[in-house]
C-alpha cells in the first residue's frame, strides 16, 4: 500500500520539475499565425436580418453542394494506406469529411483508438494500445454499426485517433477481419456496397500481442460492406472470412450479404 | 447590428487572450512533466492553442479543451518518438530525459515511466484530476487508471527506496 506521505512527495517532485520550467507565452499573433483572429466568434451572436439572410443562402448553398456531391459521389474511388519509411502505414490526406483534421498530419504508426457511448444503439469501447506494456488490451461492445469517429466528431472529442478495425485476438468468434490476419496478407482491400474501395495494410501493434488492421476513413459502418479481401505481396487475391458478416450477425447487426464475401 | 456583433467578436477575443495568459505557462508545465522537453512542450501547447483558437466559440469550456489536446498532444508526440526508436531498431538509447532539477531521484524516475505510466502520475498529482477524468482524457477505463498509477506509484517507490 502506497501511503499518503509517498504520494505528498511524488506532489512536491513534479512541482519542483514544473516550477523548473520558466516560459513566458509568445505573442498570440505568433501562435494563432494569422494576425488578427479573424475566426473568433461570440457565443451566440444576435443576427440582424441581413446575417439571417446571409445565413439562409449558406444554407441553401450548402444543401445544393451537399446535393451534387451526393449525386456524383465518388464511385470506385480508391484510397491506399501508403508505407511511410519503416514499413509503417500514413495515413493519406483525405477529402474533407467527417473528421477531416485527423488526416492532416496523422502518421498511422499504430493503433490507437478510444472511443466509448452509445451510438445508432450501439455501445462499444475500443481500446487498442500499441505501447501499453502488453497491458491493456480490451475490447467491449455490444454491437458496432459506426465508426469510433462519429462519436468522437459528435462529442467535439478534440484530437481523436484513427480507427483500427478488426484483430485476431481479444475479439469475438472472429469477429471482423479475422482470418485475414496473416503472414501472406500483405494488403487488405475493402468493397463497400456503393463500389469505393478501400485498401490499408495490416498493421502489427508491439506489445499487445495482436495484430490490428488500421482503416482509413470516413464513416464506413461494417454493414456497408460488400466484400473483404486480402492481397498477398504479388497481388495474389485471398478470399476474406465469411465471419466478417456472421460477426455483424451475432452481435445482432442488420447486415446483409448481397454479394458471397470474397467473391471477386 | 455590426457594431454589436464586432463588440461580441471582441469580448470573445479578450477572452481567448485571457484564457492564453492564463493558462499558457502552466499547460507548457504540465506538457513538459509528460514529455520532458521545454521545446516540445512549448510546441504543443502552442498547436493546442492554435487548434483552441480555430474552434473558439464552438467549445463550451474551452479550458478543459485545451488541457485535453495538450495531453492528446503530448501522448501523440510520445507514441511518434517511441515508433521512431523502433524503427531504428533502437540503435538510439531510451528517452532520457529528464524531468526535474538535477539530482532529484524521484523526478528523474518519474520521466523515465513507461509513458502512460507518467501521464496518469502527471495528471493525478500534477493537474489534480480525478480518476474518471484522466481516464477521459487517456482514453481507458478507471479501472486502468487506477491499476497505471498504483503500478507507477510502486515503481517509483522501488527507485527511490532503492
């Protein structure tokens, strides 16, 4: 039992660290970098007609561009996980979506997901550590139907992590990507029902003893898959497992299989 | 109507201003108790400011969220320095840096915690929060927080008893 004296002095160490550090803030000009903070806005700032107005047109605008965008959204689009130096994937600059600020700089050197609620009545938590001793690896979920992101974007979570999807221990009855977590699987390619496709490498993540795939992303529900496969280093196609859509099944998921999993 | 709003738009730029004063110095503390350099702590702070800055407004307590992407910040550095030593199949030595005045025993021991380790020490002894809010802020369960600090707080007391 750690008595409360040792905590005190614990206390009283990295006080003594901190107060070592003497660093006056910069000018805001210099940190912010764009002068005048132009962005700031009040809480809720009380509109005159005209900001009504200008507001509506947004609006209007915004409807229109969501509209052609729905309409020519990017079919067979396709987004690689290039290997940074190392092997290590990066994740690649991506349209702007929904949590378009994760893919600015992130390097997608491991797995690192947090990311617990309720979502479309759901609730799952990933905690996927890539340096956590061996320690804490846990998965628990109900059932999963989104992204992690959402949750973080809907609870303005600052600096979420990437999402890792799928890994061959610690989950349920294969769940996911199962059975392509393998020594040959040298690329993981995904085909979701409106025809994108989305490839990432799997990933190893040291210390957890379990291998985790890292997807890029926007919101790409499991459901909204058609197919799963694994490419080996020369191209070759490896069928991906049945368990991806059993496991949307079990959890009592609404996944449908329109197309046999790995099907070419 | 536009002078109203321009004095609201310079209410809420007095109180980022505020906010960055205020809080500046202390955040670059607690940045560098987690990462041991001056440099990247001021490097942090300043992107979560900056960030803070982008989504003024649109943050309901803007204190806490900068102190969380300050410690997001950190823990990101951290992970990118620990994967960089890999890569170079740590022909590099472990991170030694150093987090207190020379011949601290116990500052010393406290940098050289496994990362996570360190954070939750710096965030319940340093910034005083309480478990459930580290475990926000790190991303895990109470429970692991608990069992991170009662494991760092042990191992500090192996080094400093030793």
């Amino acid at each position: 039992m750690i008595s409360d004296t040792f905590e005190d002095e614990v206390r009283a160490a990295l006080r003594r660290a901190a107060d070592s550090v003497q660093s006056a803030p910069p000018p805001l000009a210099d940190v912010v970098n764009e002068g005048a903070p132009t962005a700031l806005r009040p809480d809720e700032p009380r509109r005159g007609r005209a900001a009504w107005a200008a507001a509506a047109l947004a609006a209007a605008v915004i409807v229109v561009v969501g509209l052609a965008a729905f309409l020519g959204r990017d079919e067979g689009r396709q987004v690689e996980v290039a290997p940074a130096d190392g092997g290590l994937p990066v994740a690649p600059v991506l349209p702007k979506g929904k949590w378009p600020d994760i893919y600015k700089s992130a390097d997608f050197e491991a797995v690192y997901v947090v990311a617990e609620g309720k979502v479309g009545g759901g609730r799952y938590r990933y905690l996927a550590h890539p340096e956590n001793d061996g320690e804490t690896t846990c998965f628990e979920f109900d059932r999963l139907f989104t992204w992690a992101g959402t949750y973080c974007s809907n609870r303005s979570i600052p600096d979420p992590r990437p999402v890792v999807l799928g890994a061959t221990s610690g989950w349920e009855g294969g769940w996911a990507l199962n059975g392509l977590a393998r020594e040959d699987v040298s690329l993981v390619r995904i085909t979701t029902r409106d025809g994108r496709i989305f490839t990432t490498r799997p990933v190893i993540v040291p210390g957890a003893s379990m291998r985790g795939w890292v997807l890029v992303g926007e919101d790409l529900p499991m459901p909204s898959f058609d197919r799963v496969e694994g490419l080996d280093a020369a191209g070759i196609v490896i069928p991906g497992p049945p368990a991806v859509f059993d496991g949307v099944r079990r959890q009592g998921g609404v996944a449908r299989q329109d197309s046999e999993p790995g099907a070419p | 109507v536009s002078t109203f709003v321009q004095q609201r738009e310079t209410v809420a730029e007095s109180g980022f201003e505020a906010l960055y004063t205020e809080r500046y110095t202390a955040l670059v503390r607690l940045a560098y108790l987690m990462l041991g350099s001056v440099h990247d702590a001021e490097e942090v702070v300043q992107e979560a400011f900056a960030e803070l800055h982008r989504r003024w407004g649109m943050i309901q307590a803007p204190a806490g969220y900068v102190r969380t992407s300050v410690v997001n910040g950190c823990r990101h550095r951290q992970r990118r320095a620990a994967m960089a030593r890999q890569r170079e199949q740590r022909s590099l030595p472990p991170d030694t840096a150093t987090s207190g005045p020379p011949g601290d025993p116990l500052a010393d021991a406290i940098a050289r915690l496994p990362e996570r380790q360190r954070a939750v020490i710096v965030l319940r002894y340093f910034e005083d929060m309480s478990e459930a809010e580290i475990a926000e802020a790190i991303g895990c369960r109470r429970g692991t927080v608990k069992s991170l600090a009662s494991r760092a707080l042990a191992e500090l007391r192996r080094v400093v008893d030793r």
